[in-house]
C-alpha cells in the first residue's frame, strides 16, 4: 500500500517532529518499506494500492504505556469524598481506595471484567491507539491476579489493538494481610507471579513503592523474583514521596519507573544511567490535585527519554484519553508538544522494550495514525477534540 499526499511526523529525527511537508509512505508485509518525498517515490513502490491522503498528518499510532484498565466497579463515591476535603492516603489508610476496587475486581466474573474494560479500550481506540500496557494489581490473591491478566490478554482477541501485561501484585496489602505486608508479598505476590508466568500472562512486573504500599525492600524481593524468571521490571516511584523507588528500578535495569512526581535530579541521572524511560501520568497528578510537578527538566538535563500514559484507573486517574493526557503533559508539566507526541510513541514504546515501533522510519511496523491536522501540535493544543481520521495497524487500513 502506498500513502501519498501527506504531511508525515517521522519523529525518527528528534528535531521538528521530522516533518516532511508533502510526503508519500510505502507499507509491506506490516512494515514500513519506505518514507520520504513525495517527489522521490522509487519505482518498485508504486502500486495501484495507492491512497491520497488529501495533505493530512500522519504519524505513528499511540501507545499507552501505563494503564490498570482491567478493574471492576468504580469510585466515584470516592472522588466525592476527595472533594469534601478526604485525601487519597487518609481514604486507603480507611480501607478504601485501592482495596474497595480489590473487592469489586475480585467479585466480579471474568467476562464483566471484559466487557467493562472494553469501554474504556474502545475510548482509546477512537483516539489512534495501536497498543496498551494493562496491569494486574486489583486481586492480590492468586487467581484474581491471574483472572484480570487472563481479562488483559482477551482484549487483543476481541479488538484491533496489542497488549502488553505487567504483573502488579505489589500494588496494595490485602484486608486479609492488614500490618504483614511481608508476609502477602512472600506468600501471596510471589507465588502468585510465578504462577501467572507459567500461564504465559506475564510481560514485566511492576509494584507499587510508596508509604501506603510497599517499601524498597520489600519490591526488592518482587524484583529478585522477576529476575529469576527472566522478567523485566518497572515501578511506581516517587509518587507521593519519595522513597528510593526509582533507584532501586535503576539498579534493577527497569525498562521504566513512573509517576516520579517526587524524584530528585539525582534520581534523573540514576534513570540515565539505567537506559529506562520516566513514564509521566499527568492524569494522577490532575486528579490529586498534587502541586508538585515531576522534574521535567532534569529529565531533559540528564538525557532521560520521557513517555506519557493515562494511568487509567478507577481511583487516581479515571481517564481513557491519551490525547488529553498530551494537552495534560503541555498545560500542567510545561512539556512540550513534540515532546508529548515523543512520549505517546517513540518513548512509550521504548518504555515497554520495544524497538520495532514509536517511528516511522523503514522497517518498523506500520502502525499509523491518519489526522485531520496540518501540524503535530495540534494534537496536544486542542482540548476535548478527537481528530483522528484513520489508523492503520499492522499496514491495514
Ligand atoms: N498508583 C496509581 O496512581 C494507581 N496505582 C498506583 O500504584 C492508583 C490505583 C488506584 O487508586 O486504584
Ligand atoms: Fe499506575
């Protein structure tokens, strides 16, 4: 299949988006087999499958790198309590945040799991998204941790989209292990990831390191574990304070460490160091109302690549709208819109391990976004406003 008439964001050249103004794309076998001007198209690459994209912006599909889509219920009854002057630590310390989803999530069948998350899959969907990272962490116990990564896997049979699923048994203590945190990670978390990848549903682990959480120590043991199985690791860090989460994932090579609201310059350069990507969730940090803003610019000094994600999730970031989450990272974290665009692709594959995607530049799978847009920073700018045209996924139209 051959693009032409089109304005094409490489993003494979750091500078101005990698703009061509008037470009043509050639797609093969699921991959891109040629971009470049519209003047040079070599001839093996023209075909009678050609589309005239009548000058609108193409660039790669989004990738939503972070997401806790799978879930049941919902908190609104929370977020109104949030309003009325609660805050998210005194409502998990109550026993609710986290842990009422737990037992929404653990009641609930494998189908209404579903069908829920595909709501939310399908908002996604309609925004330009190729592919989601999903995580466990709503069961913490064996089989409802195994449930919602089997519930993650069913979505890329049931939609055109790909998912990556990170084990999040370390995301909260369960009631039932209230005051031995210890205790639920070395008889439940463990045993329960080693199960979930011997299923094959696990692509990394993740855990939740915060004062409401887990300690270093403690996702230091989750780490070994993942370690032995030859899983990569990620972590919310520094979220709420910061604790040394993000150095802990960088001796641990962790292909990310998210949130980092709290991180320090040194934290920066540990990042750097470790070659992972800072995931920053604009949406968590909107929905807390948090004021301190993750260190964008040590982030820039160091060199750390940044990614962006929705976070999606029933408590501290009820959103499903990786363009919003963009403006998000612009108007709350001073990012920029190339930067942003770089964070919902390029970066937010990098953040998942992944090298084959994020650009386009030949040989990457052709996974595309097709926008009524003439520039790229019209996709962060806009407020509320879906420009999407077409996606192409795998070179299917
Ligand atoms: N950090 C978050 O923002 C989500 N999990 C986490 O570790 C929040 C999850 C929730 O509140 O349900
Ligand atoms: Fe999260």
């Amino acid at each position: 299949m051959l693009l032409t008439n089109a304005k094409i964001a490489r993003l494979a050249k750091n500078d101005d988006f990698g703009l061509i103004e008037d470009g043509a794309l050639a797609m093969k076998d699921g991959h891109i087999a040629w971009v470049g001007d519209a003047g040079d198209i070599p001839d093996d690459h023209r075909t009678s499958n050609t589309h005239d994209m009548e000058g609108r912006l193409i660039t790669p599909a989004l990738i939503d790198c972070h997401t806790h889509i799978v879930f049941g219920g919902n908190r609104a009854r929370e977020f109104e309590l949030r309003l009325t002057g609660a805050s998210y630590e005194e409502i998990a310390r109550a026993g609710g945040g986290i842990v009422s989803t737990v037992s929404a999530t653990r009641a609930a069948s494998e189908d209404d799991l579903l069908a829920d998350a595909l709501t939310r899959v399908d908002a996604m969907i309609a925004e330009g998204v190729s592919l989601i990272e999903v995580k466990s962490g709503y069961g913490l116990d064996r089989d409802t941790e195994l449930k919602m990564l089997r519930v993650a896997r069913a979505i890329a049979s049931k939609r055109p989209i790909e998912v990556r699923t990170s084990f999040l048994g370390a995301h909260a203590v369960p009631p039932e292990y209230k005051g031995q945190p210890d205790a639920y990670i070395d008889d439940v978390c463990i045993p329960a990831l080693k199960a979930a990848h011997g299923e094959g549903l696990v692509d990394a682990v993740d855990g939740f390191c915060e004062g409401i959480a887990f300690d270093t120590a403690q996702i230091g043991r989750v780490f070994e574990a993942a370690q032995n199985l030859g899983l990569p690791v990620k972590l919310h860090a520094e979220q709420l304070s910061n604790i040394g989460g993000t150095k802990l994932a960088a001796d641990y090579g962790a292909m990310s460490a998210d949130h980092l609201e709290y991180a320090t310059s040194d934290d920066a350069q540990a990042l750097k160091a470790a070659g992972s990507v800072a995931v920053l969730l604009p949406g968590a940090y909107y929905t807390l109302r948090e004021t301190k803003a993750p260190p964008v610019q040590a982030f820039r000094d160091h060199g750390v690549p940044m990614a962006l994600a929705t976070d999606c999730n029933p408590g501290s970031s009820p959103l499903a709208s990786l363009l919003l989450t963009m403006n998000m990272g612009c108007t709350l974290f001073r990012m920029t819109p190339l930067e942003v665009l770089l964070g919902t692709t390029t970066h937010a594959a990098q953040a998942l391990g992944l090298s084959d995607r994020g650009q386009i530049t030949p040989g990457a799978r052709a996974d595309l976004c097709v926008w009524n847009a003439d520039h790229p920073a019209e996709l962060a700018y806009r407020i509320g406003f879906n420009p999407l045209h077409a996606r192409i996924i795998g070179g299917v139209l």
